[in-house]
C-alpha cells in the first residue's frame, strides 16, 4: 500500500530560526513529490515539486530535498517568519499519466513573533 | 488568471439529506479533481475527469456520490444521502498538461 506519513505533525518555533520538516513514503517508484501550504478557509498552494531524477528543488527561503532510495524527503525552511505559519502537505504522485496526488497526513506550523 | 472557484464555501446539513458542490476550473485545464479531506488528515482524491471522461474513481463511495463534469468545464460533486462521516472540505482542482494541480479554497460541509 502506497502510504505518504510526515512528522512532525505540529511545530511551534520562535520567528527566526531555521526548520525541517520530514516527509516519508512507503513506496519509492514515484514519478515525482511535491510540497504544498494550506492556510486555514484556504486551498492548497503548491511551493515545490521534485521530479523522481532530482535531488533538491530551491525557492527563496525553502529548499526541499528527495532521497528516493530511503523514501525520504525534507522541507527546510530558512529565517522562518510569522507569515510561515500554515498546514504543510508532501504529496507525491506514482505514475505520470494520472497526476494522482497521494497526501500525508500534514505538519502544522506556527511560527511564534 | 482566475483562480479555481468552489461554491457554496460552508454548509451544513442533517444526515440523510442531500447536497451538491460546484466547481469551476482555470479556463483551459482539462483535467478536474474532486478531493476529501477529513479534520486532520490530508486530502484524499474522490475522483478524476480528463475533459468529460472519468479517469479514477476508485475511492469515490457511489452508493452516495456521483460526480458529474458537462461539457468538459465545469463540475458538480453530489451527497445523496449524507451521513455524519462525510463531514469534511471538499476540495476541487485543475490541472494543465504536465502542470502542476491547483487548488480551489474549498467547501466546507458539516454533517449534523
């Protein structure tokens, strides 16, 4: 069974400190991963997606890594702010033809001002 | 460009009636999803249109939803009859080609 778990599943941090968070899949033929934000009342919003040949994908303050051979990827966020706070998804997709999105079960942040 | 659009946002509703969610994708994107996602947990995909065609609906409980995109655009998700466990959001997304899927803000339904 292809299960998606992420740990942990709440954080609460002082504004400023650098962060990790940890995503793992039982099932390491995935076409690619993906990280996403949700804010309360709000839709999903994709940060990062890795296809299965990379290593790493950066944007601004996240970096988010793949190591497929341990089923294993991380979000790093760097100098984390109030605005960071938020439901944080890893979800990855086997098989490019359907696109279907497996998802964890979330981290949720809170960043402390 | 217009985002995903879901409608009603909230509703609340008595087991064993009836209700029905829409979704209007990002104008273009062929592919539509509808997703559950249950207090706590992340979401899970209900089904999958390419166009008008279905592509999965595996997890989609047919006994009470049915799901329906006419015309190849727009989309409605039915609950007949609902019950207590079906309280959840309602997630809808679209997607273009190789793109990544995005999300409408959801309805939230309460099953008293």
């Amino acid at each position: 069974k292809q299960e998606v778990t992420q740990i942990p599943a709440a954080l609460s941090v002082p504004e400023g400190e650098n962060l990790v968070l940890n995503c793992s899949f039982t099932d390491s033929a995935i076409y690619n991963l993906q990280w996403f934000r949700q804010d309360p009342g709000k839709g999903l919003t994709s940060l990062l997606l890795i296809q299965s040949s990379q290593r790493e994908q950066t944007s601004g303050r996240l970096n988010a890594s793949l190591d497929k051979s341990s089923g294993r990827s991380t979000l790093y966020i760097a100098a984390s702010q109030p605005g960071d706070s938020a439901t944080y998804l890893c979800a990855v997709v086997y098989g490019g033809a359907t696109n279907k999105l497996i998802f964890g079960t979330g981290t949720l942040l809170a960043v402390q001002p | 460009e217009a985002g995903v659009a879901q409608s009603p946002r909230y509703k609340i509703i008595e087991k064993r009636q009836s209700v029905a969610f829409w979704c209007n994708p990002i104008s273009g994107h062929a592919t539509l999803y509808w997703y559950q996602q249950i207090l706590g947990q992340g979401p899970k995909l209900l089904i999958q249109f390419q166009n008008n065609g279905v592509v999965d609906d595996s997890q989609l409980p047919k006994d009470r939803f049915s799901a329906e995109r006419l015309k190849g655009v727009d989309s409605t998700l039915k609950i007949q009859p609902a019950k207590l466990e079906d309280s959840a959001v309602y997630l809808c997304a679209s997607r273009l080609a190789e793109e990544t899927q995005y999300f409408g803000p959801g309805t939230r339904l309460l099953v008293l």
